[in-house]
C-alpha cells in the first residue's frame, strides 16, 4: 500500500455544540418546530427536503381529507397560513384542498420564514455524554444539544405478510409514489378501505385502470356524511373541534392532547382506534360508483404467475390481476428509522414501536423528543394529522424555553 493509499480523511467534528436544537425532517411537523424553535433565539437547524414524503410518496392527484383550518402549518405569529399562501400566489382558495397546492404552500412557508434548512441527509444520529453527534452524508459531523425527531411516517408502511412473494413490479403500497397513470388499463385490486386506498382506487379507475377494492370491513365507511350536524351553532361547537378529527364528542377530546396525555392508556389507545379508524372522505362515494368493491373479505394468499398476479381471498374466491396496490396503512416502528443507532433506540422507552413520552414531547433520553405520529401513542391522534403542529410547535417551545438553563 503506497502513502497516497494510507490517507484517509476524517470527519470534521467541532469541540462544542453546534447547534442547540437539531431538527430532523422538514415536513409539516419539522418545519413549524423549526419556525419556533428558531423565534426563540435558539441556535437550530431543520433537516430535510421540504415537503418530500407529500411530493414524492403521496398520490398525485389526492385531496387532503382535512379541512381548511386543519391545514395550517404553525408559526408564532400566525401569519403564514394557507389563506395568506393563496393571497400572495393570487391562487383562487379551494375546498378540500389539492395535494399539489399544500406541497407548495409548505415550501412557501418554509422560504416566508427563512429557516436554517439543510438539505443534507442525516445518516446517523447517536448520544455522545450530554450531547448528540450527527453524521451527515457529506461526511461531516455536528453536534447538539437537543434533536427533535419529525421524521414523519415513511418508513413505517404496513405491508401483509402475505404479498412478501410479489415482485416491486406486481405489488406497492399508496406511499411509495407509485404513478398511478403508471397502471392505466391495468388490472388492479386496491386492499384497504381507508383514505389512502380509496382515493387511490378513484385515481386509478379515472386513469383507466379496471379497479376492485378489497376490504376486511363489512362495509365502507364515510367521514362527512351528515353535514348538518356541523351546521347547529353552539351545539355543534360542543360537539366537534375545528380539526374534525374524530366522530362527534370524541373530537372535542382529541383536540385537547394534554388531556389525552393524563388518561391511562387502555382508553387512550382505544380513542386513538376509534378516532382513525378506516373511512373515507364524503367526496369519494360518486368517484367509487363504478369501481366494483368486495368487503367482508381479505386476501388470504398471492402469488406471481408469470405477468400477473394470482389472489386467493378468504370467501374462496380467486382473482388474476396486474397489480395490487396496499392501501393498509402504517404501523409506527422508530427502530426503522435508519438514521437512529440502534444502541440509541434501545435507550428508548417504547410503547409497541412508539416513544413513550413526557411534556414537551420529551423520550426517556434526555435532550431527545419526537413530534408528529410517533407521538399519537402518547397524545392522542391529533398528532397524526397536520392540524397538530400548532399543539406540538407550542408545547416543544414552552418546555425547551424552561429548561434552557439545564440543557
């Protein structure tokens, strides 16, 4: 080996903390972190490609099932709400609200307010003594007083053990940012009965592809569909928050998430199911009419036959079809995140694969907190929604600022 050989180049480490926050994820939940955490004075840097799980991952063409006051990504003053994004665009104010328009509306939010945005990939992330180190992909290292993790919902998709035989070509799921003009005159079977499948499922028959909904249930489920009961004044008021996440009564309790946090966690997890439970959105049923759907059953098994796809459902029946699209949701697991070390996540406190939280969204290690859906398990399922951020941006802020003496 020649002396040209035995150089190697070593990461740049400084001898004191970068940063006092680190911000990894620059989605809805990272960027309104950033947005506070910043207007403290704090020394803070967001981690990310702006909006990149909505852009990349998400199917082009869908709606936000939220309303328009759920849409709002947090900042202190306010100021840079969706309304204020469509005002300075001069874009005509829509309901619901395109995919595109929100993945552009972010990226507005994030260049409004001038947040320390680093578009370099986190490739590791462990605690060293007090502090934490951060490998980044361009071989430099820094280091910080605290890390939030919003890394958001990517890695976590469920997919059935039961399609692991099918090759990328035959079988995906809605968030891996399969084109669905991809799939035009395709056979295909959407599996799921929620928002992502089946909205997927009237993409992909508007697209030309022959669709048929596979779904457990016994019947499809609708969000929306009695509108009159958000139309009765002060009784209404009583009965939904503004964030119209969950059914009536238990919606006024999720948009309250310290009140969540106190209840034991039997309860809690069974809000949490009944506030998200599989159903769609009250625009999709006229799009499905002619989509054939078969609930009441599953796929038991699958199984690649050449060019198609052989599926065995649990009533006996039998479909050959191109492709299957999983719209089956996610099971939150932060070991999948790559970038946390694996002696780290062990120092985790977990509830199932979620962190068990404290206030200010504070994990068993100290200085690390998790925001955005791995913080539902603890807050309640406002945190799976964009509508949270606002909660989470103000309750991560006022902890940090009473404990800033001790970090």
């Amino acid at each position: 080996m020649n002396d040209q050989q035995q150089v190697t180049t070593k990461p740049k480490v400084t001898s004191s903390p970068d940063y006092d926050v680190i911000v990894v994820g620059a989605g809805p939940y990272g960027l309104s972190a950033g947005a506070y955490l910043k207007n403290l004075g704090l020394g803070v840097r967001v981690f990310g490609e702006p909006m990149e799980f909505w852009a990349d991952k998400m199917p082009a063409g869908m709606l936000l099932r939220s309303p328009r006051d759920a849409s709002n990504l947090a900042d202190p003053r306010s100021a840079f709400t969706l309304s204020a994004y469509e005002a300075a665009c001069g874009k005509k104010p829509s309901s619901p609200i395109p995919l595109e328009t929100f993945v552009e509306y972010g990226r507005w939010f994030q260049t409004q307010l001038g947040s320390d945005l680093d578009r370099s990939n986190i490739t590791g992330l462990t605690r060293d003594k007090s502090r934490f180190r951060i490998s980044l992909s361009n071989g430099e290292v820094i280091r910080s007083r605290r890390v939030v993790v919003a890394a958001g919902i990517g890695p976590f998709q469920r997919k059935p053990a039961v399609f692991s035989q099918l090759t990328p070509a035959q079988v995906s799921h809605c968030y891996e940012g399969r084109k669905i003009t991809d799939l035009a005159g395709k056979r295909v079977v959407v599996v799921g009965a929620g928002q992502s499948a089946l909205e997927s499922a009237a993409l992909l028959h508007e697209a030309g592809s022959d669709v048929e909904i596979v779904a457990k249930i016994p019947a499809l489920r609708w969000i929306g569909m009695h509108s009159w009961l958000h139309h009765m004044g002060p009784i209404s008021k009583m009965l939904y928050s503004k964030y119209d996440v969950g059914p009536l009564g238990i919606s006024r309790l999720v948009a309250t998430p310290k009140v969540v946090h106190h209840i034991p966690l039997t309860l809690r997890d069974r809000i949490r199911v009944r506030a998200v439970r599989p159903a769609g959105a009250r625009w999709l049923p006229e799009r499905l009419k002619f989509v054939k759907v078969s609930v009441g059953r599953s796929v038991e098994a699958s199984k690649s036959m050449g060019g198609e796809v052989q599926l065995k459902l649990s009533d006996g029946t039998e479909r050959r079809v191109d492709y299957v699209l999983l719209g089956t949701g996610y099971d939150v697991d932060i070991s999948r995140y790559d970038f946390l070390s694996p002696e780290l996540v062990a120092d985790v406190q977990r509830l199932d694969g979620y962190p068990n939280l404290g206030a200010g969204f504070t994990s068993s290690v100290p200085g690390l907190h998790f925001i955005g859906a791995t913080a539902a398990r603890s807050f309640g399922p406002l945190l799976y929604f964009v509508a949270g951020t606002d909660f989470a941006s103000k309750e991560l802020t006022s902890y940090i600022r009473r404990h800033r003496a001790s970090s």
